[in-house]
C-alpha cells in the first residue's frame, strides 16, 4: 500500500492538472503528460506558466 501511494497521487495531480489547464484553454494534454512524468518540476513550472481562468 505504501507503495501505491506516489503513482496515485502522480495520477492525482495529473488529472487535477488536466482539469484545470482545459478551463484555462492551455494544452492540457501537454501540461498533464508534464505533471505524470516530471511530477515535482512539472507543478512547479505549470504553476508559474498557467494562464489566467476564462470565464463564460
């Protein structure tokens, strides 16, 4: 179980990442294929690039 636990939180922030990347009209398929494999620097660097919310 200990084990489990950083691929499902890579997962987890992969799919919050994707998420939040398609309600801001980025690549969210770029940004979430960073986040799952190059998890620390991946946030990181999207955190720091993201563009601001568009809203409808």
């Amino acid at each position: 179980m200990i084990r489990l636990f950083p691929f499902i939180a890579q997962i987890l922030f992969a799919v919050l990442v994707f998420q939040d990347a398609k309600e801001r009209g980025m690549n969210y398929w770029l940004w979430a294929g960073i986040v799952f494999f190059v998890p620390v620097i991946g946030i990181i660097f999207y955190f720091i690039q993201r563009k601001p919310k568009m809203w409808q």
